[in-house]
C-alpha cells in the first residue's frame, strides 16, 4: 500500500483525541509552519500542506471514521471496509475529499456543523459554512478597510473590512466557505502595546519624568488617529487621569468615546554626572516636603 500518511502522527496527537484537541493542535503547529513566517522553507511548505490534509480530514466525523478504518485496514492489512481497489492512499484520499484530480488546498478550520448522512443528492450536503479566527492589529481594527488575509488553510482572500472592529464580532465572506458555503471570520482584535479599549473609552498610561510632572507643559500623546500634543499642568500628580475628548473607540464616529490618559512618574535609575550634580542642588534649595504631615 502507498503513500500512507498517518495523520494522528502528523499532528502530534493520540488517534483517540477529541474535536477540541484536534483543533488546539493543528492551530498551533499550523501558526509554526505558515509559509509566511518561514519564507523561502521548502519543508516547512510542505509540513503546512501535511496539516492542513490531516486536519481537513480529522475535524470532520464522517471523513475521520472513514480514514479510521483505512487506518485500521493499513495497520492490520485487514477490515470490514473492501478497499483492494484503492491501494494507492493518495487515491483515497482524493476520494474521501471529493477531488477529482485537482490539487485542493485544505478546508478552513472549525466547520459550522458536521456534514449529515448521506442521502441521493449529495452534492448540496457538501455545501457548508465554515468558521475561521482572524487576529488584527488594533489599528487595523480601528481603520478597517481592504486588506489581504492569509487564512490557515493557505489561501488569500481581499477582505473589505468595517472600521471600529471589536473582538467577537464576525464577518460574513459569501461563497468562501466550503464547496460555495459561507466563511464567517471571528475578529480578535491583538493586544495594544500601550492603547486598552474599555467600551467605548481608549485608556493610555503616560510616564512623566519628574521635572516634566513638576514644569508641565506640552508632551506628545499617541492616539488611534496620530500623535497629538497635549497640555500637562504644572505640579501633576501620579495618578491622576486627563481626557483627549473624542479621541476613544466607538462603532460609528460619532459615538466615539474619549482617551483616557493615566499619569505616571518615571524615576531615572542612571544619572549623568551633571543630573546628578542638578539633582542635588536641588536637594539642598527645594521647600516641599511630602512628609511633613507624619510627625
């Protein structure tokens, strides 16, 4: 028998494991090998295509009970199921995904729903909706507009996507899905280096050096629509919180909330020779003192 794949040992994963394991495991090796972060890796192309096969065949419960007792039947060169005329296993694999010969890439991850019993009329069962995560930017989220997605299963699609995204809301792509189904993208929107949404509100910490909280003054501000200047008033206090009206999230642009920055005080660790000689003159004039109140 030829080119037996075993796709339990493909995926890493026990032949008992469940749909959620299946899933778990095929994303993260999937993420590993994805021709995008391994450009120009010929092995690493294929190891991607290999799991993509295996899990196309794996996540659906009638394909995996059919595969199972090719399985079997390869193991033990014996089975209930008569497969003498298909001793080549790329041919039954062609079969059992309904190719007719032409190279097909894989099946976009989770299906909606597992394909019912077969009936006469099998080829509108195997139309089906299927489902897909999709992890963005949180300025791309904000932006929206067309861009170029690479799903797991390899392929690139043009999205037009709507401006102010939120992670859970889903996108409807017709057609996309499988054999003419409907693909629905689930957005998540990544983690901001230093912008969090809270609704409808954008919050930023700002750390301050001493001198800029004790002076004020103008500092630069990052925002979702650029940098903006902003007035820091003299004397601030760690803590306390400013507002940029207009400057949050919001599904439309007139219910955007506010940015919400959050002052902090960032204390220098190293000194050069003539902060540290300004530092201590100031040491010996300065008039404040924070602990007065103590005794």
């Amino acid at each position: 028998m030829q080119n037996f794949r075993d796709y339990y040992e493909i995926l890493g994963i026990d032949p008992g494991a469940d749909a959620q394991t299946i899933k778990h495991t095929y994303r993260r090796l999937a993420r590993q090998f994805h021709p995008d972060l391994n450009p120009g890796d010929q092995e690493a192309e294929d190891r991607f295509k290999s799991l993509g096969e295996a899990y196309e065949i794996l996540s659906d419960v009638e394909r995996r009970a059919q595969y199972d007792d090719y399985r079997r039947y390869w193991l033990k060169q014996k089975s209930e199921a008569d497969y003498r005329d298909l001793e080549d296993f790329d041919r039954f694999v062609d079969q059992l995904l309904n190719r007719q010969g032409v190279p097909q890439v894989p099946t976009v991850p989770t299906p909606a729903a597992p394909k019912k019993s077969s009936s006469p009329n099998t080829s509108s069962l195997r139309r089906r909706d299927a489902e897909a995560s999709l992890e963005i930017p949180l300025e791309r989220a904000f932006h929206g507009g067309s861009e170029r997605v690479r799903l797991e299963d390899g392929r690139a699609l043009e999205v037009d996507m709507p401006p102010r995204m939120v992670t859970g809301q889903r996108l409807r792509l017709r057609g996309q899905g499988i054999k003419g189904g409907d693909l629905y993208l689930n957005i998540v929107v990544e983690t901001h280096r230093f912008l969090t949404i809270q609704g409808r509100d954008v919050v930023c910490y700002l750390p301050l050096t001493p001198v800029e909280a004790v002076l004020g003054g103008q500092v630069t501000i990052p925002t979702l629509d650029g940098p903006v200047a902003m007035t820091i008033p003299a004397g601030i206090q760690p803590g306390r919180k400013l507002r940029l009206a207009g400057k949050g999230y919001g599904r439309l642009s007139e219910e955007r909330g506010d940015q919400i920055v959050e002052i902090g005080i960032a204390i220098p660790q190293v000194l050069g020779e003539q902060e540290a000689e300004l530092y201590e003159k100031l040491r010996l004039v300065e008039a404040h003192n924070p602990r007065s109140h103590m005794f």
